[in-house]
C-alpha cells in the first residue's frame, strides 16, 4: 500500500467517524430533551398524586364527621 493509498483510507475513516460523532450528537441532544420531558410529566404525577391525598384525606374527614353525625342521632321510628 503507498502513502496515497494509507492519506486516502484515513480520510474516509475520518469522513466516517465525523458522522456518527454528528449522529450521536443528535442522539445525546434528542436524549436530553426526552429526559427534560419526563422530569417534567414526573413532577406533574407527583402534584396530582398530593392533590388526591389532600382530597382523599379532606373527604375522609368529612365522611367520619358525618358518621358521628348521624351515629349521635336518634333512631327514626317507624312510620
């Protein structure tokens, strides 16, 4: 193999390897953005799963409010 040869096959190698470092750039940038995505849709979850616990709790106060309620009541008699 001559030198022009060898100067010719580094060139494509290099050809090469500077696409898939452009692919894998776009991959990585495409990556990151899916990751900002899902941190974004996990903190959703999470505010909507509070906000159900904060409502599951307030109508389980109610609920055992009005259980005491009308366990303090008189029975009705029949009519």
């Amino acid at each position: 193999m001559n030198y022009q040869e060898a100067i010719n096959d580094l060139q494509d190698t290099l050809v090469v390897m500077a696409e898939m470092e452009r692919r894998q750039s776009v991959m990585l940038c495409y990556h990151a953005e899916t990751l900002l995505k899902h941190d974004e849709m996990l903190r959703d979850t999470e505010e909507f799963r509070r906000r159900t616990e904060q409502n599951l709790a307030e109508i389980t106060d109610k609920l055992n409010g009005l259980i005491g309620y009308v366990d303090g009541m008189p029975p009705r008699r029949p009519s």
